[in-house]
C-alpha cells in the first residue's frame, strides 16, 4: 500500500473539520435542547407555539442526525457499527478508482473531444505569435541548446563512434566511388581547374631541383656503372640535372607545353576510364578496400564524432554561433509565417490534432490505468484521512443545512396539518 504524505497543511485542514464539526454537533444538541424545553412547555399548557417550536426542532434533529450519517458513512462506519454501504471511500476506494478512470476515459480522453478542444484553441495562430517574438525566439534557442549539449554529454563516445564508423564504413563500401570520381575529374578537365595544380606541382619541383642540384647529381651518379670514371659520371650527372631543370622550367613557364598537353590528354582518359573501363573501375574499387581496412582510416573514421561533437558543442554554448543564430532566425521566420498564414496554421493544428487523438485512443487504457492504480495502491484509511481533510469542513456545511432545512420543513408540515385539521 501507498501512503499519503499528510502535511502541515493537511493537518491546519484537519482543525479546521474538526471545529466545523463541533459546531454541526453543536447546533444539533441545541435543538435537541429546544426540543425538549418546547415538549415540556406544550405538555405544560405554556401555549400553541410550543407545539410549532418543537415540530421544529424533532424535524431539525430528524435532519441532523440523517446528514451525521450520511456524511459520516462517506469515511467511516457510524458508531463502528457494521452497517451496510457505509465506510464507502475506505471499502469502495478501488471501485471508485475504476469509476473515475472510466469517466475520465470516456468524457475527457475521446478524440472528438481532444480534437474540438485544441481546434478551439488555436494553436497555430498562438504559436506563431509567440514564436516570432525575439524574445520567446531567443528563450527557445536557449532551451534547445541546452537539450542538445546535455544530449550530446550524456551519449557515450564510444558508442557513438563505433555507430558513426560502422554507418560511414558500410555506405562507403556499398557505394561505388569510381564512375563518381571520373565525372568529377571530366569536369575538372574540361574546366581547366587542373591548371593550377599543375602549376602549383612544377613550381615546386622547379623549387626542389634548384635546392637539392647536388642531390640529383649525385644520385645520378650513383646508379653509373663501375667502369667508367668518375669525371664522366659527373658530367653526365650535371647534363642530366641541367636538361632536367630546363625540363620543368619550361613545363612551369609554357602553358602550351606539349608536356602539359600530354596531362591533359592522360587526365581525360583517365576520367573515361573511371567511367566505362571495367577494369580501372575494379582496381579503384580494390584500392578503395585496401584503404577502408587500414586501421589508420578507420581511427580517422571513428574519430570524426568527437570532432563534430566538440564543434556542435562549442556553437551550442556560443550565444553568437552561426548555429544559434540560424535556430533563431529560423524560429522567428517560423513564428511569422505561422502567425501570418491560415494554411500553415491550419497543417499545424491539424497535425497537432491528429497526434494527440492517435495518443489518447491508441494510450487511453495506460492514461487510465494509471488512475486506476494509482487508486488502487493507495492506503484506505489514509486515503480517507487525506479526503475528509480536504472536503470535511465542506461536508458539515451539509449537516448545519440539515438542521436548518429540517427545521423549517417540519415547521412547515405541522402548520399545515394544523390548519388542515382546523
């Protein structure tokens, strides 16, 4: 079973049950008292309005004590007698629990009725009022930064990696890269974009051979036979060093080199192979697994998250990030549009409409349920307790009008007799 938390204030509640209940008994030995004094002062001659006074006063107890009963019948049994269909909130708790699930069920969690209370709400319309204040804009780009950094905080790296590998590793293998990767060089080619990589290539080689001359003449040198002497070698190392830097010179500083040319011709043929020849496209395709499994690769792959996770993290805290900016024009333009277009309005409400009528049909026994449950797991005499002391003071109201009505109406009805009897 599950208690109530009876607080202070429930018990300030409970004082104040108490004193409206000294005064409904109160008032009932009060007539009773008028009763008796009325009685004896008919049967003592004092005069007709005795007997009216104490009709009064028997239909005023009469009155009182039924309400007593009734009221007290609601949380506990009368004089702890065991009489039927009274203690009905400690002995009928689940029953009413059920009783009130099912109305809820019925009467609040309908379609119908979810739908007609947000049509009439109009929550398009006040949503793009609200939204296209900056402010409100603001507040929720916010609120969404946050969500999403402690989202991102609360994700496991190690998780999310190896999920992000595994994604990019798979799409990569399944694609295939070749066709691609020749239209895109066709069009390099037929743009002359490849000039400047060119250009940039023999500068540098031009660079390299005027720094390392020594290097290459040597390495010329090297590879000559034995046999032949030495002074040869070196000059034939300075002829090929010199023709060689002449060479790229001219490659750097033609740009109608029929070396150039030649690249040109080479790229293009290499864009239709990656394209039509079943065989290059086979080799890039091998080249392309060889590359996937590399364990290098797939470090770079995994690593990816934590870079993009630190980038979306650092523009989330950034209050004048790119990323928050867009949320917010976005947010604002939303909001506009929203105020400002019936057709928008009407797709937003109607989705809206739809959602919450899907949840309450197809969740409407789990919404209930938890009435039902909740109900059902509650301690009785506590329940009773916790009810009594939110409602009682009210329900002794009942008994005061009890008296009073009594009263009255036995008044009443003697009158009435009296006259009627002559």
């Amino acid at each position: 079973m599950v208690s109530f938390s009876y607080t202070a204030a429930d018990e300030e509640k409970s004082r104040g049950v108490r004193r409206m209940k000294t005064l409904a008994t109160s008032l009932l030995l009060v007539v009773a008292v008028v009763y008796a004094l009325a009685t004896w002062a008919r049967n003592e001659g004092w005069g007709a309005w005795a007997g009216y006074v104490a009709a009064a006063a028997e239909a005023g107890m009469v009155g009182a004590l039924a309400d007593w009963f009734a009221v007290t019948a609601l949380f506990r049994r009368p004089l702890g007698l065991p009489i039927p269909h009274t203690a009905i909130i400690p002995t009928k708790k689940d029953q009413l629990g059920a009783s009130l699930g099912t109305f809820v069920g019925e009467n609040f969690l309908s379609a119908d009725v979810v739908r007609g209370r947000l049509h009439a709400l109009g929550i398009g319309s006040r949503l793009g009022t609200w939204l296209a204040d900056p402010a409100h804009a603001d507040r929720v780009t916010a609120e969404l930064s946050t969500a999403l950094r402690g989202a991102l905080t609360v994700l496991r790296d190690a998780d999310v990696q190896a999920v992000v590998g595994e994604a990019i590793t798979r799409r990569a293998e399944s694609a295939e890269i070749a066709p691609g990767l020749g239209k895109t060089l066709e069009r390099i080619v037929a743009d002359g974009a490849h000039h400047r990589a060119v250009d940039l290539v023999c500068s540098r080689a031009h660079d390299w051979l005027v720094t390392h001359g020594d290097s290459v003449m040597d390495a010329v040198q090297g590879g000559a036979p034995g046999w032949t002497p030495r002074f040869v070698d070196r000059r034939i190392g300075e002829r090929v060093y010199k023709e060689l830097l002449r060479f790229v010179t001219e490659i750097r500083d033609m740009p109608g080199h029929p070396a150039r040319a030649a690249i040109d011709r080479f790229l293009a043929d290499f864009a239709a192979d990656l394209q039509a020849d079943t065989d290059t496209r086979a080799r890039v395709e091998r080249l392309k697994a060889d590359l996937l499994a590399r364990p290098e690769i797939q470090d770079i792959i995994a690593s990816a998250w934590s870079s993009i996770r630190s980038l979306i993290i650092a523009a989330a805290e950034d209050d004048h990030s790119q990323l928050r900016l867009r949320a917010r024009a976005s947010l604002i333009s939303l909001g506009t549009r929203l105020a400002t277009d019936p057709r928008l309005q009407g797709k937003v409400e109607g989705w809206a409409e739809d959602a919450a009528a899907y949840v309450v049909t197809t969740y409407r026994h789990e919404i209930t349920s938890l009435i039902t449950d909740t109900i059902a797991g509650w301690d009785a005499t506590q329940t009773s307790r916790k009810i009594e002391a939110n409602i009682g003071r009210d329900l002794q109201f009942i008994r005061i009008n009890g008296t009073v009505v009594g009263a009255l109406a036995g008044l009443l009805i003697y009158t009435v007799s009296r006259v009627a009897g002559g």
